[in-house]
C-alpha cells in the first residue's frame, strides 16, 4: 500500500443502515491472523453522527476539528 491508494469504495450492502467502510490491516494473507495496530497521520473529525430509529437518517451533531496521530472511534463523521 501506499499513501493515497484508492483500497475499497464505500457503500450500503448486507445488514445496514447506512453507507459506510469496515477495513484492518494484517501482516499476512491469512484472514485469521490478528489485526495490526495503526492510525491515521492526519484527519477531521466533522462531528460525530447518530441515526433515528424511525427514518434510518443519519443525523450529524457537528463539531468540525482536524485530528492527527489516532483513529476514528464508533460514531465519529470523519473526512480523510
């Protein structure tokens, strides 16, 4: 890999409700192998998003900041 690389594109499938990208990176081919840790040099968090039970929207409570050496957490909007 390398950075820029286009790895996956982000979509709706299966049992969801909403676009979004699961991914983990592995030191070899086996798909059991254990996930290697790694974040992220640089992003924004854009706020963190909830999604209303009756219309399945996702709603985003903004709060826009850049990030830097870290992951994004569960519920968290972020652009790359």
């Amino acid at each position: 890999m390398r950075r820029g690389q286009v790895v996956s594109l982000l979509g709706n499938s299966g049992n969801s409700t909403g676009p979004h990208l699961h991914f983990s990176l592995r030191s070899t081919s086996n798909p059991f192998s254990r996930d290697v840790p790694f974040v992220f040099d640089r992003f924004r968090i854009e706020g963190t998003g909830t999604i209303d039970p009756d219309t399945g929207k996702v709603h985003i409570k903004r709060s826009p900041r850049p990030a830097r050496s870290t992951y994004p957490m569960n519920g968290i909007v972020a652009t790359f």
